[in-house]
C-alpha cells in the first residue's frame, strides 16, 4: 500500500510539474551555442537591464508591454570563475582557451600549455572529428583572441598574421563572421587582412563584403566568411548587425550534422575598459538581441537546442548605485552622451592643437557628453584636469587615455547609478545561463574550463 502511494504521488508531482517520462530522459542538443560577453559581469546584465526598461517608459511604453533582456529569461543560472594558469585574473585568450579546450594556460596565450609546448584540442577540431559544422562570429577580428581561440594555436595572442593565416588555412569554419582582421599597427592590419583573405579564397571560402551578397546566401554555401565593419553601437549602425549574423549562421549551418556556435559580444569588454556606460548598455543590448534570435531557433526544436550564455571575465570592477540606477530617467543620462569616449578624442585633439580655453572648451564637452548642470565642486576637478593636460596611465583603457574624457565618461556613468572601479580585468566570478537540452549541467558553480568539458561531453554523449 505504502510502495503504490509513493507511486501515485510520484505520478501526480509529474504531472504538476508537466514532466512526461521521456522529457526525463532527456535528449542531447544537436545544436548548441556559446554566447560569450566580453568583460560581462552580472551587474553589466543588470545595469543594461535597468537602462533598457527605463528607455521603453520613457518612450510611454504601457506598463503590460514593457520587455526585458532576453538572456535574464533563460531558466537555468549559474556562475563562473575565470582564473588563468598563471594569474587570478584571466585575460581573453587565457579564458577563451579554457572554454575551446577545457584546459587553462596563461594569459596571452591560445591553446598552447607554455611550459611543455603542448598544443590542446581546440573546439573546433574537436566538434568537426565528431561531424558536426562549426560557426565563429565576433564584433571582433576573427583573429583577436576570444574567436581565435576556437581554432587557432598561438603562444602569443598578438601574433595577428599567424593567427590570420591559420584561419584561412583551415577547412574547420563553416562559418566565419565579424570585421576584417587586424593587426598591432593600423598600417600592417592591410596586409595582414589582404593576405589572409587571398589565402582563405585559394582554400574554399566564400568572400561576402556587402550586404547584397550577405542576403543571397542559401544553405548549401560551404566555408562562409562575411566581413563587415561593426564599430561600437553608440557610433553607428552595423551594416549586418551581430543578431543577423546569428540568424544567417543558422540558416547556413542546420541541417543533419548538427552545429557548434561560438558568438562574441567583443565591444562590452572595450566599453568597460574605457569606463564608458553610455556605450556598456548599448553593446548589452547589440549582444541581447543575438541571443534572442538564437531563442528564437530553440523555440522551434526546444529537445534539439541548447544555449549557453557566460562571459570569459568582468572588466571595469562595475558596482551599482541602486538608487539612480533605478529612477526614472536614468536612460536619458545615458542617451545625452551622442558617441563613446573613444570618439571624443577628435574634440579634444583640437582643443589641444587650438590651444583652446577651459572655459571656451566647456560648451563643446558639455554637449558632446549630455551634461548641462556640474557641481561646483565637479566644475572644479573638470577644470584641473583639463588645464593640467596628460593621459591617463593605463596600457588597458583601450582608445582614448586622456584623464579628461575619462573624468566626463565616469561623471555620465555614475549619474545614472553605474559606478566604475577600474579599467582593468577583475577576478569576479561572471554569470552562467542556459536553456534547453543538457541546461542543467550548467546551473551553480562552474568555471571557464568546466564549461568547455561539459559541452565537449555532450557532443561526445550525443555521437556515441
């Protein structure tokens, strides 16, 4: 009588709960994407979040209607640690190493263990000795060192030509989307880029440019690489934004073989280096709106899909100030900065060349930056700096170092509620979320190279 009893309440708490025997049982993903936020902390996901909904209410958005981030939906959370081989705060090649290879190295380093000279297994090799096709997509170069690290081998994540040319040399992308390669100076970016893209034509791939090209594309396109600038959001649109190159990716790659997809959302680690909250929420946003149409794909096929969103660190040491963060308006704090900090650089060159007055420059970085009102006390300290002159020391801001605009940037960004501590990598633990089958390997504690083992398993599981 007990033993039935149990069976019965068993049987009910399924039933409450929409859980049938097979979905217990549950399937491997055929499809499965890595969306990796650059320098995307959880109190990034949050400030974006706050920014977001502010913007739909002030544009009279009724209460019923107004949307949230699509990467806070997805059910299954967690969070990371980051750390490096040789360092408790990772740089991007380290950490994207872990998640191609499952195994750490150190900083600036792409799967390669520097001390043997061993070169790891990298996702992409891996995914394709197991049949499935391969997709890389960045707001970055495919050869910076988050895309890089899904199926290149490098001791130095500078090493751009060779970097380049490995990709151009390897039939393991079928999909290659982001801006043209770069380089360590602007004027040998060029060369790298014409050469690698010689060489990736001599190889198979397909050279798409524009955005004509881009929409003609149809499955049975093999070796796809589309290049197209993607400057920060909040200086201008992107040509094929980094959602369309996901919707096409999957358009491109479906089929019975399955697929692998690594997708970057490069531009929140710049705008975090830079201290820049009015660009941070924009490129959040830009990489939200990538996940979605992934979202989108798993609805359709929901035992087929899985869907992993993480970062490979937190960047900028962002705190929050609830307060601001949360009135109403604090969206067109954000919204009164017209471009990033980087871009403000042309200004204040010519305040230099011109040999400009504070007071006569003042108007020019009160426009530029959407602040009317300072403090006495913040006139002041903007004065100082400004007659004072010099750059920010920091190998890691990332464009423009001059102390000015950074004071500007960080003024912006704190009268809103976002709070910047650094302009540097941090050691935080970042946020995990999933969807679909397999999701709750990824749920609680974990770490970078845990990440890329648990999808490594399941691709292993699926093809046994």
């Amino acid at each position: 009588m007990f033993t039935r009893k149990v069976r019965v309440l068993i049987t009910v708490c399924l039933a409450v709960l929409g859980i049938t025997g097979a979905a217990c049982a549950e399937t491997l993903p055929k499809y499965i994407f890595l969306f990796i936020g650059d320098g995307m902390g959880s109190t990034h996901v949050r400030a974006a979040e706050c920014y977001f909904k502010d913007a739909q209410i002030q544009r009279g958005l009724a209460a019923e209607k107004i949307a949230g981030l699509t990467l806070l939906t997805l059910p299954m959370r967690g969070r990371a640690t980051t750390f490096a081989k040789d360092s408790v705060v990772t740089d991007s090649a380290a950490s994207a190493t872990a998640f191609s290879s499952g195994y750490k190295t150190d900083n600036g380093v792409l799967n390669i263990d520097p001390k043997t000279g061993r070169k790891f297994d990298v996702m992409s090799q891996f995914v394709k000795r197991h049949g499935m096709r391969v997709g890389i997509i960045s707001s970055a170069a495919p050869n910076h060192a988050t895309p890089a690290a899904f199926y290149a081998h490098v001791e130095d994540r500078d090493m751009y030509p060779e970097i380049a040319m490995q990709l151009a040399a390897s039939g393991l992308l079928d999909y290659v989307g982001g801006p043209t390669m770069l380089d360590v100076a602007d004027t040998a970016a060029k060369a790298t880029d014409a050469k690698a893209r010689e060489a990736a034509l001599k190889n198979g791939y397909t050279i798409v440019e524009d955005r004509q090209c881009f929409d003609a594309l149809k499955p049975g396109a093999q070796r796809i690489w589309v290049r197209s600038d993607m400057p920060m959001v909040i200086d201008g649109k992107h040509e094929i934004p980094l959602a369309e190159h996901v919707g096409k990716a999957i358009e491109l790659l479906a089929g019975p073989e399955g697929f692998f997809m690594m997708v970057e959302g490069a531009a929140i680690d710049w705008a975090s280096h830079t201290n820049d909250g009015a660009a941070l929420v924009q490129e959040v946003l830009e990489f939200d709106r990538a996940i979605a149409r992934a979202i989108e794909f798993y609805r359709t096929r929901p035992d087929e899909v899985l869907i992993v969103v993480t970062a490979d660190h937190e960047c900028g040491g962002l705190s929050l100030d609830e307060g601001r963060l949360n009135a109403p308006g604090m969206s067109k704090i954000l919204e009164g900065q017209k471009k990033s900090r980087n871009t403000s650089a042309e200004m204040f060159e010519k305040f230099e060349k011109g040999k400009i007055s504070f007071d006569a420059a003042l108007p020019q970085m009160k426009a530029f930056f959407g602040i009317q009102n300072l403090s006495d006390e913040e006139q002041a300290e903007c004065r100082k700096i400004f007659n004072e002159g010099g750059n920010e020391q920091g190998e890691h801001s990332y464009g423009d170092e001059r102390r000015i605009s950074l004071f500007w940037s960080r003024l912006v960004s704190a009268r809103a509620g976002i709070i910047w501590g650094c302009l540097d990598h941090t050691a935080a633990p970042v946020p995990v979320y999933a969807v679909g089958a397999q999701a709750a390997r990824f749920a609680g504690g974990s770490d970078n190279a845990l990440i890329g083992r648990y999808i490594r398993d399941i691709i292993s599981e699926r093809k046994k």
